[in-house]
C-alpha cells in the first residue's frame, strides 16, 4: 500500500487533520453548538465569498427562476449561501492523499 | 380487560401479561385501535389504522399462543409504523400529498420482521413530509398537519417521525418504528417524553423504506422505556440480502447486560452549553443520578466543522434522491410553503464539496471512536430545546441555524444513541439525555439507559387528558 505509506501520517493514525485557515475568511468558525443570534448563518464579508454565491445563486436561478417568486428566489439565495458557508468549512481541512471516501464499493458479480 | 389496564403499560409487560394467557392480543388490538381512532385526530398522529391486519395479526397471534407457540416478547403486540415503511396493499405516502396515494406490493423488511416475531400492525403514523428532506422551517409541514405534542397542544410533537413521538407518548401505541437521517427518532422521543433508540447505521435493513439520504438512513423504535426499545431492535436487526448495507454482524438484545458494573461517561461540554437552561437544569440533575451507577468526565473533540460534513451529505443524498420530484416542480405539491422552493439551492453543491464530506466523514468517525473507546457512552441533552410552538418557525441543525454537535457526529458516523426523558422544562414540556455509544454497542447505550431508567421515574410519567 505504497499510497497509503505517503499519506499524511495523521489521518493513518486516527488523529484529527490539520486545520487549514479558510481562504478569505475573515472571522474564525462560531464554537459547536453556538447558533448566530439571527438564527441565519452569518454573511461573511469578503469579494470571494460573494463571488461564489452569485455564481452558483445566478445558476440555480437560470435553471429554476421562472417557476419561483422574489420572495422565493430570495430564500434560495440564502439557502445557496449556506451551502457556500458550509462548503468553505469543509475545504478549510487538510487531508491526505490515501484519505479516501469513507463510502462500501464492491465490484458486482451476478453469479457471486 | 379495561383500557386503563394496558394502557402506558410497558412492552415486556404486556407481553409476559399475553405469554401467561392472562392478555388477549384480540382485546389489546381493539384497545389501541380504539384509541387511534379516538384520539389519534387530536394529535394529527395517524395516516391510516390498519384495522383489517391488525385484527387478523391478532387472531393469528392469539391462537397460536393458545396452541402453546409463543414467539417471543413481541408476540401480539400491537404497534405503528412511520408511514415511510411499505406495507403491502396499504397506501404508504411519506406524509406527502403528492404520495398520498401511493401503494407498495410487499411489506418493508422491518415490517416484516415484526410480523415474524408477532407483532402486530395497528396503524401507519404520520410525519413530516419526505422526513424533512426538503428544508422545511415550521411544524406544518406535512398533508397530515403539524405533529401535536400530547404535553401541550400548542407545541409541536417534532419531526420528522411525528406521530411515533406522539402516538407512543399518548398511549396510542405501546411503541413504533420511526426513521432517523438527522434528529427524526431522538427529537420526537424527546420533544414527546418517550424513550427512542437510533440504532447504528446498517444495524437494521432499510429496504422497503422511503430513502432520503443512502448513507445517513436507520430505521429504530421509540416506546415507554429504553428496555423495550431493545426488545424491538432484536427483532428488527440483522443482515439483508435486499439491503447490502445492512450489517452481517449479530444483534441480540442482552436485558441484563450492565446490571452490577460501573459505567464510564463522558460529556462534551459544547453540546451542553449550547442548550436553554431548563434543558441544561434536566442534564446537570441527571449527572448525578448517572454518577451513582458510573463515573462522568468531561472530555474533548478537536475543531472540525461536524455539522457541515453531515449537512453537506445530507442535503446532496437528498436532491439526489428526490430528483424527479424537484425538478419537474412536483415540490410544488407539499404542505410547507417553504419546501416549495428551498431544494432547489442545492444544485449549488458542487461534486468537490460532496467528496470531500464523504473523505471527513472517516475523520469524524475514527475522531468519534478514539473519543468512545473507553467510555461505554457520550451524554448529553437530547434535544438543545424543549418543543417548539406550533405556528412558528424553529432553528435546526439541518438547516444550520442550530448548533447539535452530537447529533452530527452520531449521524454522520452512524452511532447508536438511545435517548430517554429526564424532566420537564419550559411550557411543561418534557426534556431528554441521551446516551450515545460506539458503533454496534446498542447493548452498552441501553444498559446505560436502564441503569438511569431504573433510579428515575420520568418514563412512567404521561401527559395530561389521554384516557
């Protein structure tokens, strides 16, 4: 398992990766357990972060607009910027190559 | 036999009450048939009685009880079912009005377990529309309307497995099977006072069951006590030819397992404080009925973002799953006006993200082991609130506007967690602790349970007005 030798030697021994500071983030992660007093995830400020949501929002509104109202479309809007948030939390952690998916694939045989 | 007298009466009771022959499965189906019928309406718990099974489970169960083949603790005990899980013949709608007429040919697997160890089928229950799949933000979210807690009508009986919290609570049912991706068999056990076991992930098939997530669904019972949420997983678990993520590994429920040892608990402060403070009142008092049986410690999880690594599964399992529903517009269909609208967001989920949920997920679950490993359970508060009012929206995890730390870690790793009641707080609602294991050590979680069940009286307490 000449892979698996490479890779980051925390995850092989069970311990948490490292924590990578996200990029263009501009406030640290609200401790576990902490809702935002608005109870809406809070709207980081920086260009990139936006960028990203109008990106995808102007997607999922090309695909869907016509069948939604304003108010609608504006609930998606935060609903693509927590999807963002949340994405933006996962890529802030390193992981090693031999990291792989913790999904069961088998190949299929019908006679097996 | 009266009412009164196999009503709130516990499932290993009522069975060693039918075994001795003194209990006619017959007479129990009627008493609970009758009170579905009754009161069921009241808390908007039930889809559809199935009185015609019920009674010819009954009869079945009763002769062959009296032609001394008794199957077990199970054996003419009426219950319900989430009305996710295929019944044949009986329309199974997924609490969605553009399901509610939809009718499987074959009984889902743990139906058909049940039926196999003599149990017998009462009524399909209601719950939130595709389980909560689709974001909904208020209690009204199902064609069946808003789940009502028996403890107070004008909170919710919480979601998604709705009428299984209530039904149970209400004394509708001696117990149920319900259905957790995130929250839907501890919340509604909680936010109704019943105990609720979420059994490990593949410990029970779900085949034949409404899939919202391949990879977070279980299916698990609620009931009066943690003790017969065992007996019901023992005759719901094991492998599945039409499941492959069902386990190989044996389950049998050991009663008796923990009865003399000393536990050792842990708790992690940040699922603690994140509560209100009724809640977190209800815990700190159980600590020190759990530190007569056991010893508690605080212990640590490093900083990664847990509830985004389940949510992110969660939310592209879903769309995925109901992807002809959302992109025909068919969402337009259900109950809560915010589920018309809300899927459509996670188109913007990108495949990247999704893997990289699924490679974090091995993270959170050898980070959740090494944490588990010596302890025979995490505890914590069942639920950070009591139940929400009717009529208003509510914070969730799910949707990420609630912290629940443990909820995404027993989720997203798969890990058994039996919660129990353990007070009552705002609003005279019930609040909940919960007891949460190693993967496949339901044994350790429920004998932990009993342990507290045993010192406490929380469980034979029921709400007000259900005779």
């Amino acid at each position: 398992m000449a892979d698996r030798d490479r890779s980051d030697p925390s995850a092989r021994a069970g311990r948490a990766p490292d924590r990578a500071p996200a990029p263009g983030r501009a406030e640290p992660a609200l401790p576990h357990g902490q809702p935002t007093p608005s109870g809406e995830a809070p709207l980081p400020a920086d260009s990139e972060f936006r960028a990203e949501v109008d990106a995808l929002f102007a997607l999922v509104r090309r695909r869907y607009g016509a069948r939604l109202t304003e108010a609608e479309l504006e609930g998606v809007r935060k609903g693509v910027q927590g999807i963002v948030e949340g994405a933006r939390a996962l890529r802030a952690v390193r992981l090693g190559n031999a990291d792989e998916p913790f999904q069961p694939f088998s190949p299929y045989r019908s006679d097996a | 036999m009266t009412a009164a007298d196999a009503v709130f009466v516990s499932v290993r009771e009522l069975g060693e009450r039918i075994r001795a022959r003194r209990l006619s499965p017959v007479a129990l189906a009627e008493v609970f048939l009758g009170r579905l019928e009754r009161l069921g309406p009241r808390y908007n718990a039930v889809v559809t009685l199935t009185p015609d099974r019920a009674l010819a489970e009954a009869r079945r169960a009763e002769a062959e009880i009296v032609a001394g083949r008794y199957r077990g603790p199970l054996h003419g005990i009426p219950y319900g079912a989430k009305d996710l899980l295929a019944t044949a013949g009986i329309s199974t709608t997924w609490g969605a009005a553009p399901f509610r007429e939809q009718t499987f040919a074959a009984d889902a697997t743990a139906v058909r377990k049940l039926e196999e160890a003599g149990a017998v089928l009462v009524a399909k229950l209601a719950m939130v529309e595709l389980a909560g799949g689709m974001g909904y933000r208020q209690p009204n979210a199902s064609f069946t309307g808003p789940g009502i807690n028996p403890w107070n009508l004008g909170a919710w009986s919480g979601g998604s497995s709705s009428g299984a919290g209530s039904a149970v609570s209400a004394g509708l049912v001696p117990f149920a099977v319900g259905s957790e991706t995130w929250g839907s068999i501890l919340g509604p056990a909680g936010n109704c006072g019943v105990a609720g076991l979420r059994p490990t992930y593949g410990r029970v098939s779900r085949h034949g069951a409404m899939a919202l997530c391949w990879t977070l669904d279980k299916l698990g019972p609620l009931a009066l006590t943690a003790d017969d949420c065992g007996l019901v997983l023992d005759a719901i678990a094991g492998p599945d030819p039409a499941d492959p993520t069902a386990t190989a590994r044996p389950y049998r429920y050991e009663p008796d397992a923990g009865g003399a040892r000393r536990f050792r608990f842990g708790v992690v402060r940040a699922a603690v404080e994140a509560c209100e403070p009724a809640v977190r009142d209800s815990f700190e008092r159980s600590l020190e009925v759990l530190r007569e049986v056991g010893s508690v410690e605080d212990v640590l999880l490093p900083d990664l973002p847990w509830e985004a690594i389940t949510r992110t599964i969660l939310w592209a399992e879903a769309a995925s799953a109901f992807e002809d529903l959302i992109e025909s517009g068919g969402i337009a269909g259900l109950t809560a006006p915010e589920d018309h609208s809300a899927p459509y967001a996670r188109d913007a989920i990108l495949a990247k993200d999704y893997i990289k949920a699924l490679r974090l997920r091995g993270v959170m679950a050898r980070e959740a082991d090494r944490v588990l490993a010596p302890l025979d359970a995490l505890v914590a508060p069942g639920r950070t609130a009591v139940a929400p009012p009717l009529g208003q929206e509510f914070r969730s995890a799910v949707r990420g506007t609630a912290g629940d730390l443990m909820g995404a870690i027993g989720n997203g790793a798969g890990l058994p967690a039996v919660c129990v009641p353990n007070g009552f707080g705002e609003r005279g609602l019930p609040t909940s602790l919960q007891f949460m294991g190693r993967a496949y050590e339901e044994n350790a979680v429920l004998a932990a349970a009993r342990a507290y069940q045993s010192r406490t009286d929380w469980h034979r307490r029921h709400p007000p007005d259900c005779a």
